[in-house]
C-alpha cells in the first residue's frame, strides 16, 4: 500500500513523522499492513532509522502491532472519525470577544440563553458587579508584586486551607469590614461561593445533617447544589423582616442571606437575627450566613455579620464577585471552631498572594468606597428613570447591594422574556424583576428603563 | 456603669466608635445596660449623634437591645473569647519564608508533617517540579499581555467548563504533543488533577459505577477520594509492564498511568494498552488515564496518550503541576463525546488566559525542553551517585518523569522516616523509596545520597 504522510511544521522531524503517521494510521482499516520502513524513508526523504523509530513508537502507544516474522499492521480499536485535529496549528493569540457570563446569583434557569444568543443592549443581570476594569491597573500592580517577591518554593503545592498570609488577611479585613469574628485558622480560602457550597454541604451532611432551609424566594441554583449533595432544601418563606425565623421547620441548617435578602432586598431584623442564632444553638443546628454584597449600603453603615454574633453556629462565605470581579475566582469561608476542614480546591498561590497585597495596601478598601459612591449613584438614576417612566410600579429592598426590586402586575417571567427581545436582560421572580443597575452607567438609564417600559407594555 | 472605648486608627469617627463598641458589648454580661449616649459622647469627645447612630447599628445587628422606654441593653447570645481580634491591624505586606507544600502526588499520609516541622536539606518529594521559578519571567509576560488585552466584560462569571481559548489551545497541545484526540468541546479546564477527582468520580457514579480498580501500589490519596465519593476501590497488580490488566476484576472503571505508572515507573505495555482497551468497550466501563509526568521521557519519545486510541471510553487527566508549577493550579479533563459537563470550580479567567497565551507563543514548549535536558542531566547524576555509594541497591523504572524508585532492603517507610530524621525528605512504598530528583541540582547529588546511605545504615 501506498502511504501518503504530511510532515507538519512542529517540532523535530521524528516527532513530525510520528504525527504524520498517527494521523494516517487513524484512517486505516485494522489489519492493514504497513509499506515497509526502507520503502517509506526513501518516498519521504528521510533515514530510515527514522521511521524504524516512528513505527515503534506507534506499536508503544498501541496504534501498530508487529509481528515475530516481520511487517507492521495497523492494530485493532474504534478511534474516532474526528482525526483531523491532530496535527492542526494552535489556536491564534488573538483574545476573543466577551462571551456573555453565566453561573452567578441571578441566573435563574434558561436565563443564560437568551443572554448568550446576542449581547444585550442594557446587562441588568443582578449577579454582576460594574465590569469597568476600574480594579485592574491596582491588581496589575499586586500581582507584579507578588511575582517578583514570592520565593520560588512558594509555588509548590498551596497550603491545603489557603495561603496563610491570605488567611490571616481576610480574618483582620472581614473583622473590620463585617465584624467577623475569626482567626487566620477558621478562614478557608476558596474559588467562589458557588464552587464552595458542594463542600458546605458535605460538611453538613457529615454532620448529620439532612434538611436544609432556604428562604424562598431564592438564589435559583441554591436548590440544585442542595440536591445534588443529597440533602433537602426546605423552603422558608421571607417578609421584609427578611427569614421568617418563626416559620423555621425541622432542619439542621439554614441558607440565609441576612445582610440584603437575595433577591427581595429585605434585611434580617434585630429580633429575628436573635431568634435565628437561638433556635440554631437550641438544636445544634447550622447557619450558613451568605454575604454575598453587604459592603454596598447606601443609606447607613452595612449591617454586621451574624457569624460575628455567633461564630460557634455560623458558617460565614463571601467572595470578591461582587466587589472586584466574579473572574477572579477569589473567595472564603469562615467555619466554626469545631469544623476544620481543606478547601476542595485552592486557587492559585500567585493570586490569593495578590489579593492579601491588595487588601493590605488598602486597594481594596479605595475600590470599595469608589464602587459604593458609583453604584449609589447608578440606583439613584434608576429609580428616577422608573420613577418617571413607570410611575405604577413600586420598588422594594433596601438602599443597598447590586440590584433593585421593581413590582409588575403581569406574569414577570414573560415580562422577563420580552425585556430580552427588547435588548434588556434581567432576572425575575414571581411578581417582580430583579433589576441589576452596577452596570447601568447614569447616563444610560432613562433608554434602559425606556427599553423595559415598552416590553411591559406589550 | 463606665463603658471604657479605645478608638482605633481606621476609618471614619463613627465607624471606629462602633468597633469600639462591638468589642466592648462582647465583653460585657446579657442585660447589661449601656451608658446615656450623651455621657459617652462626652466622654470621648466626639458629637452625640455620632454614639446614637453607633447604638443604632449594634442594635441592628443584634448587640444591642433598645427598650421601648428608654434604655439600651447587652442583647443574649454566646459570643466566643476571642473577640480582641476585632480591630486588629491587618497583616504586614511582607511575603513568609516558603512553607512546606503538601497535597501533591508522592503525599504519604504522615510524611507532610515530618517535612513541615524544619525544612529538609535535599527535598526529594517526587511530587514536585523544579521550583526554580524558571517559567515566571515567560509566565509574568502572558499574565501582563492578558491583564492589558482581556476585555472587561470577559472578568464576568467564567465559561463553566473553561475559558473556549485555553479549551482550543489545549485540544490542538494535547493532539501534538500526547496524540489527544478531542475538539475543544470535549476540554474542560480543572484547577489541577486532584480537586477535579471528586467531579471524575461523581461523574462516574452517575453513570451506575460502583467499584474502580486502582493499581497497587497507587498514589496513597487516591483511595480516600474515591472513599469520599461512595466508590469502593479495587486494587489490581502492577508489574513491570504496568498494571496487570488480566488481573482486572468487575469494576466499572479503572485508574491508571500508563506512560509511566506511579510509583512503580512501569510503561503500560502495548499489548495491556490493547487488552484494556477491549476490556472496557466490551463492558461499557470508563479508563481514567493520569497523564500526570508524561512529557518527561528521556530515553526516547514519550509513549502517546491511551485516549488518542480510544477517546469514546478514556477520561483524561493533566495539570501544569509536574511541567510549570503546582502552585499555578491550573489542569484540564478530556471527557468522551457522552459525557458534557461544567468543570466544578472554574480556574481564575486571567490564569486560564496567560496559560493559553504561554502555550500559543510557544513559550510553555520552550520550557519543557529545557526542562527535559535539565531532569535527565538531574536523574543521571543522581542515579550515578547511587551506583557509587549505593551499589547493591536495584533502581527500576523507565527513564522518565520526575522519580526513581531505590530497593531497599530494610523496611521502606521506617528508611523514610530516617531519611527525614538526616534532612532528605522522600516517600516510600513497600520494599523502596521513591526519590524525587527534580529539585536536585546535580552537583549536590553526592551530598543528597551520602545522607540517604547514613540514613539506610543505621
């Protein structure tokens, strides 16, 4: 048989004539004898030893048999069809347009899509912070830093709970910033609330927990992430006291958002931020305090934590999704004294490093009264574009976090569907859309509530 | 009663005084009852309003209690001792001293400790690279052409199985340099090989396995993640043609690393490549190949991927642990056409950027064949100074990866244990040692393996 190779362009001219080879042998029936090596170097222009060496490499990777008597066949299998990969050029340099972001709080199922299908003329998904970079020449800086300081051994295996020097970071900030009340040693640095909430529930559920409360209404993957590990979400209603903690049923955790209820907007009161910490220390029961934007108040000091009230029941998890960018895959948890456990999956030494700069120079903390003055502003046009343009509608939740709460008298989720259609995205619940303004410049807010005023109308 | 403040240095006057305050509330006993906010504010000098608003948020968040009638009290609750945390300064900027790093392939259970106490003189764990920081200059290029090119919008959520430029840039590495065959849609881009196990293992689950034969001996940690996930593990021999493929019982899926099986340093042999393969097309059972030192072959080409023979049954696992550094964090699964899923924790979206951006320019090629030449130039000189002080020790497995395996003829863990005591940190399995030598520069072999010869005489 006749074996027409192409020598690609990479590498030494063995490896190329092994991929030449690897290539063609794909497209071969099992059992088809190969030309033999001398006939093969001659048509190729290359030694013999050469393909001597190629075919044995191939009988190693068990692409080629060769038998006692000498020849060389292709071996059985069924590769795919799909062969044509191999040997193709990298993929160019070049760093693609934006795909439009998904995974975040606010992504309510099938939400995604229509997002993704174009790029919406006005993103007001509630789970994004302002994506202007504004972070970037600060980070830069941090992590150029952290390159040139960090001794080489560093970069081996990261410290299974998150660097120290991060850890010990976060527990100084977040005692200050959220009156979290912890030790380097309680903290675990993780990827992200999302990525972290597998792990919460193992932990749990190894615990002997079973039933979970969440507030209802909710996070939409919440549920999922609860179902998967096997437990139970029980939804609890809220009110604009936030949880109705008197409503509690039987369970051995609660998910609770008591900062700025996600998505109602209704913050936790005193008495029932008292009641939740009883009833959980009365039963031996969890709760899994989620301060996922509770850094942007607009009309007072934020609220403190709860873990801070109550660090023995508390497990405590923020990130920096809302504050720097969801990118950056940068969180932690706080755990009980009696719970210690490893992060199921460290982020990388170089950028924990980075933010323990960022913090500690007082990056962060500039970034945050920025932001918080910017989306203060970025509410205010909001609700005077609504204000004047859908005047009926009423807006609820407190002055604070990325999102507002508009109330609408149709079905919100086709109100949801068809501010798409009009180059609006957002996010609904039953009765309302959950109204993301963190990347709604001042200026663009009357078209973007122009916008969304015409699809209701429909 | 006289409640005594110290304010603190940062922030505004109102927000220290509530620090202030928090930290003292925690002190005090339930029921206890605040001073006047006008004596207070008298006391430390500052406006009354600025102490009314400070008792206004404790109350908020649950601290303080105000009575209808006038009044305000210590609310009930068990707040833990340790709450002189709050308000302390930050951390210093200063990066520590490296700390031992642990979680990697070669991890003995009890070996991390020994290593932590006081850093060895020859680190020879074979989980390791060289930790010569030689990618970081390539490395802090990609990361800067990344943080000025990358678009704002794309520090949005993830891609939830990758970032599609690294997936693209990773299906035609892989195809290049292991005979991969996948399309990026076939890629998902993981935080290294072992917190992606977890998502191996529950992707498999799903799918009705039960049982995973692992070789024996294996990689200790590997049996506790498949515990974890509710897997039983099944050891299955290894020779020195690899894992004992006739000896496979009934499992649903098999661990293995074929180009060089860890720690033995066996080659799967073609004709065990073939038998497996045939074996799980046969039974409908999933092969998880751990491609985890492959690129490191110094005696011939490194033997191609058993997923480019049969990517319709073979999950595929790498990482940059073993080629750049493991504390990057940064892998990557190749996943058979019928299994689509979402990587559980998305790597940082500029990590997964600079790694794409690194292998395109060639860079990430560069390195490894500098590295190739330094590794062999390491295990030789290592190997030479065994076979001089070490004479009547075997050394087995293929010249390849990061580790050779030194027979000993006492007990092995008990030599490590020794070796520990003499400043050389390595692991062991029955009957040998396995020593690393990729952090061992050759002029120091001598020295490294005088130790380990006092340590075995003893």
């Amino acid at each position: 048989m006749d074996l027409h190779l192409e020598l690609g362009g990479d590498g030494s001219l063995r490896a190329r004539c092994e991929h030449a080879l690897r290539v063609a042998v794909r497209h071969l029936p099992v059992g088809t004898r190969l030309p033999p090596t001398r006939g093969l170097a001659a048509e190729l222009g290359v030694s013999r030893g050469v393909i001597v060496e190629a075919y044995a490499q191939l009988a190693a990777e068990g692409y080629l048999l060769t038998r006692r008597g000498g020849g060389t066949f292709v071996a059985g299998g069924e590769p795919h069809a799909n062969a044509g990969l191999i040997g193709q050029s990298p993929a160019k340099p070049a760093i693609a347009a934006p795909a439009a972001g998904e995974g975040g709080r606010g992504d309510t199922p099938g939400a995604t899509q229509d997002v993704r299908a174009r790029a919406p003329r006005f993103d007001l998904r509630p789970a994004l912070p302002a994506l202007d970079g504004a972070f970037r020449p600060a980070w830069g800086r941090a992590l150029n830093r952290v390159l040139r300081a960090t001794p080489d051994a560093r970069l081996g295996y990261p410290d299974p709970r998150g660097e120290p020097e991060l850890r010990e970071v976060l527990a100084a900030s977040l005692a200050r910033r959220r009156g979290v009340l912890a030790s380097a040693d309680e903290v675990v640095v993780t990827g992200g609330l999302g990525p972290s909430l597998p792990f919460v529930w193992r932990l749990l559920a190894a615990r002997g927990v079973k039933r979970v409360a969440i507030e209802d209404p909710c996070w939409p993957r919440l549920v999922a992430t609860l179902e998967r590990a096997g437990l139970e979400p029980v939804p609890t209603p809220v009110d604009e006291h936030g949880l109705a903690t008197h409503a509690l049923e039987d369970v051995g955790a609660v998910f609770v958002t008591p900062a700025h209820q996600y998505p109602t907007g209704a913050v936790l009161d005193p008495a029932r931020r008292a009641r939740l910490i009883a009833w959980a220390r009365e039963r031996g029961a969890f709760v899994f305090e989620d301060d996922y934007d509770a850094e942007f108040r607009y009309d007072r000091q934020p609220v403190g934590s709860l873990q801070g009230l109550a660090p023995d029941v508390v497990i405590y998890g923020g990130s920096t999704s809302k504050t720097l960018a969801p990118g950056l895959r940068l969180g932690w948890l706080v755990l009980p004294k009696g719970i210690r456990a490893d992060t199921p999956a460290p982020p990388p030494v170089l950028d924990q490093l980075a933010l323990a700069d960022l913090i500690t120079r007082g990056d962060f903390d500039r970034h945050l009264r920025h932001h918080r003055r910017l989306y203060q502003q970025r509410r205010q046009a909001l609700l005077a574009a609504l204000a004047a343009r859908l005047p009926d509608h009423a807006i609820t939740g407190a002055a604070a976090g990325l999102h507002a709460v508009l109330h609408v008298a149709t079905d919100a989720h086709a109100a949801r569907a068809r501010a798409a259609e009009h180059g609006v995205a957002l996010d609904a619940i039953d009765g309302r859309l959950i109204v993301g303004y963190a990347n709604l410049p001042e200026s663009q807010a009357p078209a973007a509530v122009e916008a969304l005023a015409q699809a209701l109308q429909k």
